[in-house]
C-alpha cells in the first residue's frame, strides 16, 4: 500500500474547500478535508509544501506510525493549522484502509455501537416567532433536536442567523465584516426565546443553543441558571475556553449541560475540562482535531468521566469531515450528538456522498472507506475566493471574541 501520490485541491463550491487526495501504487485513493475557514491556504500551503513530500513511498497501512511522524516529527506541535494538515492525512488513511478491506470505515472503528447517528439541526430567525416557525420546519422534516438562535433587538449582525433555511454561512467578502457586540440585551433575550420555545412546542424533543464565545465565566453562569427549567441538551461555548479552569465558575452556578471544543485542536485543549468533569459534551471534529485517530483517543479519556462526545458539523468542514465524524460517531461508545447544516448542492455535487438523513438520524451509508468521492471535473468551475469570518466589536470600538 505504499502511497505514490498526494495532491492538494482548493476549490469553492458554495464555499471554500481544501482537500487531500492520496493514491496508492495499486490505485487506491483516500481523500482528507483540510479546510480551515478564513485561512484555508494556510492548510494547503503546510500539505503541498512540508508534508506531501513526506508521504511519497510510505505505507498508508500505517496510520499510527504516520500520525506520529508528521506529529512529533515537525518539532512545532498543535494549531490549528498543523493539526488540520495532519487530520486531513489522518483521513485519507482511514479512506484507503477501509477501501482496501472492503469495509466501512465505521467497521474498522469496531462496528455500530447504535444505529444511527442522532443530529441537530439550524433554527433561527431576525426574531423569536420567526424562530419558533424554523423550530417547527425542522420538527415537520423530523429532526428530534434543534438549536435555536435567534438575532437580538438592537444587534444588526449576530452569529448563527441568517435567511436560509438548513444552512449558515457565516464566512464572507474579501475583508472581514465588522459587527456589533452587547452583552446585557442578549443575556435579558434568550432566555425569552428558549422559555418561548419550550411553553409553545413543548418538550419532545431535544433543544440547543450556541453561545459563540461570548460571555465570562459568571455571565454564562447566569444564562445557565436562567434558562435550566428549558431542560437543554447543552449550552455551547458559553465562554472562551483559553482558561480551562474558568469553568469551574459555570460549574458551580447552574445543572445546564456544556458542550465546548469546536476550536480545539489536541487533547490538550480539553485534558483538565474532561478530568474535572467541567463539560457534559467534547465538540472536537475529525478534521480539526488530527483525524480520527486522535479523536478517538479524545473520546476514550472523556468515556472514563462521562463527558460525551458531539461533534462539530458546521457547513465549512467538508462532506469529507462529516463522514468521518458519522463513522466514528456511530462506532464511539459514549457518543451524544452530531451537528449537522446542509451543505449546498453543488457542493454535494463535488463531493457525492454515501451518508443520508432519516427520521432524525444519519446514517454514514456501506461504501467501503469513508463514502465520499471528489468529482474533479467540476472544480475548474468553482475557483478559490478570499473570504473572512467576521469581527466583532463592542458599541466602544473595541474588538471582542465573534
Ligand atoms: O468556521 C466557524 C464555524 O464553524 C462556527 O462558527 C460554527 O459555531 C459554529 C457551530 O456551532 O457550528
Ligand atoms: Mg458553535
């Protein structure tokens, strides 16, 4: 299984993309998502310059080994960058593996452990009835959990809302959009919206909500404690998560569940919010986080503290990333939840894809490997454009986490 070739391929179907491809000299292929929204050639840079040529000749059979090489091996450990190039090899690995044996990479991983992978879907809106309407349309389409976002009166700009239905592009214009910032109105508005949420449509199904980073330590305490009769399924990244130890004054105020870790890259991230038992749910994904390889080790420190796992899913981590998160999501015995945002059609259209929705649930599909293709004749159609998260700042001009 010696690999022969390794390319690096930046298109923009919707939105940008970076991904992997290696062959085998048997004319096995495995792809890697290596995107990084905001600074995707970065990512691509790292691959095509330092690492592709590390791979040529070696064995694709050897994921640890390789793992390890491109880990210890650059001497400059962890970031964002570093571990999204390693994820992407990590995945294509995985890719080749599981098509040489014939397999499903989820059979590799152990087997099913559940069968299906449970997900959340997108709701939000310009205001809470809105809101409450896209709640209904993902209930209506099946899904048994929601996260709930909506803009706050005052704010013209603000995380996780848009027009579309199913999917949210946050990633925009050749400079950075600025926003405004203010904590008081949202921390007095969601808690309408989620108490809102539950008295209208009750409590069948699984309710969540995202925080983005945005308040201190006892400003999340306080949302905590305000929303806990909404019995949420999390609270997700109520505070930066730099200082692992800050939350410990989440901790102590409120029963709300916690899910951190998008922006994690090792398990290093999240060694104390595991082992102090600071966090229900570890959001690290496949490709972020150095593959499935070390996301399995993440989720085998966070099974022994009962923290579970619930991948981040959102629409710039390619089809690629998603379905190596359901096969390890499906395979992974503390699982909790999956996020999943509909990617656009033309971007399925350059990644057709074995995994599929039903009632709730997805399901990563039986192709052997990780189920995804990479239709290469469409992507001189869809060249790379700059584009940048936003910044935010707060009515004073100063900049504050987005
Ligand atoms: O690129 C940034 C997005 O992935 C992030 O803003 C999405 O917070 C996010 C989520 O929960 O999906
Ligand atoms: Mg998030």
């Amino acid at each position: 299984m010696k690999i022969v070739d390794a390319k690096v391929f930046v298109c923009s179907p919707g939105r940008n993309f970076v991904t992997l491809k290696l062959t085998t000299e048997s004319g096995l292929t495995g792809l890697g998502d290596a995107t990084l929204n905001g600074r995707e050639l970065a990512v691509a840079s790292y691959l095509t310059d330092h690492v592709c040529p590390l791979l040529i000749g070696r064995d694709a059979g050897q994921i640890e080994d390789i793992w390890q090489y491109l880990y210890k091996g650059a001497y400059w450990r962890r970031g964002p960058v570093t571990m999204n190039a390693i994820g992407a090899v990590d995945l294509a690995l995985w890719d080749i593996k599981g098509k040489a044996a014939g397999m499903p990479v989820y059979q590799l991983l152990g087997g099913k452990a559940r069968d299906g992978v449970l997900v959340y879907g997108h709701a939000n809106g310009g205001d809470i009835p809105s809101t409450l309407r896209a709640v209904e349309g993902f209930l209506e389409r099946g899904y048994l959990a929601v996260r709930a976002q909506t803009l706050v009166p005052g704010l013209e700009k603000m995380y996780g809302i848009t027009k579309e239905q199913l999917r949210y592009e946050p990633a925009e214009g050749e400079l950075p959009l600025e926003t405004v910032w203010e904590t008081r109105p949202y921390l007095e508005f969601v808690p309408k919206l989620l108490h809102t949420v539950r008295e209208q449509l009750g409590f069948d199904f699984h309710l969540l909500h995202d925080v983005h980073h945005r308040l201190t330590p006892i400003e999340a305490a306080e949302l905590g404690k305000r929303v806990e009769d909404c019995s949420l399924f999390w609270l997700e990244d109520p505070t930066p998560a730099e200082l692992q130890e800050s939350f410990r004054i989440i901790r102590r105020h409120t029963t709300t569940p916690i899910a951190v870790g998008e922006v994690f890259n090792t398990i290093w991230d999240c060694q104390q919010l595991i082992t102090e038992q600071l966090i229900d749910y570890i959001r690290m994904d496949a490709a972020h986080s150095g593959g499935i390889t070390h996301l399995r080790k993440i989720a085998a420190l966070a099974e022994l503290y009962n923290v579970r796992t619930g991948c981040h899913g959102a629409t710039d981590l390619s089809p690629v990333c998603l379905a190596a998160a359901l096969h390890f999501d499906i395979s992974v015995p503390n699982f909790g939840i999956q996020e999943y945002m509909h990617h656009t059609e033309e971007t399925d259209a350059v990644f057709p894809h074995a995994y599929h929705f039903e009632a709730g649930y997805l399901h990563p599909g039986e192709e052997p490997g990780l189920g995804v293709k990479l239709d290469e004749s469409l992507l001189e159609r869809f060249p790379y454009k700059r584009t940048y998260l936003p910044v935010a700042r707060l009515r004073d001009g100063s900049v504050t986490n987005w």
